[in-house]
C-alpha cells in the first residue's frame, strides 16, 4: 500500500472488486467504493469485504469527486489544512453553477 496514504478512493466495474480487495490489504485505512454507471454491481460492492467496512460514495460519473469530497471531509475533522481547502471549494463550487457539481449536492 501507499506509504502516508490515508483514504483510498477505488473507482470499480460491475463486479467491484477493486474496494475489497484494497479494503483487505488497507485494514486500518479509509476505502471508499465508487461503483461507476451500472447498479447490476452496487450489492457486490456494498458486499466486498465482510471484515473490513468499505464506504460507498454514489453511483454513476459524479461519484468519483463526491468520494473525493467525503475523504477530505473526513480528513479534516484532523487537519485544519485540508478542512479549509475543502470549505474554499465547496464555497466557490456553490458560487459556479458551471461546475460538473450540482450546487444541491453543496449548498446555496
């Protein structure tokens, strides 16, 4: 594994295999699970690894950057840094409508 790496985002196929497989080897880390366009996956991925918890972030083209978004909320609540450039994001995203985010997703 990724030596310092603290969350790890696994964008995955219809058999998801990829969150639990990371899940197996990261045991103490973050993973978050990204089933991409097709929901015949969810319950596999929802399912990978009965040891180890893997989060689902979504479903379809957006889940990617909302995984993203939910890592660094969860690494904020430790460093400020991190909570901070999130919050500039999060603010200049809900400013521009433009932005592949939906501004529901984020606040008005």
């Amino acid at each position: 594994m990724a030596e310092g790496a603290q969350v790890f985002i696994c964008v995955a196929g219809l058999a998801c295999a990829l969150p639990g497989a990371v899940a197996g080897h990261a045991r103490t880390k973050l993973v978050l699970g990204v089933p991409l366009d097709r929901l015949e996956g969810l319950d596999t991925c929802l399912s990978t690894a009965p040891d180890v918890p893997v989060a689902t972030a979504g479903v379809g083209q957006l889940s990617p950057k909302r995984a993203a978004i939910l890592a660094c909320q969860v690494l904020g609540v430790a460093d400020p840094q991190v909570e901070g450039i999130l919050f500039d994001y999060l603010e200049e995203t809900a400013k521009a409508p433009d932005l592949d985010l939906p501004r529901e997703k984020v606040g008005k």
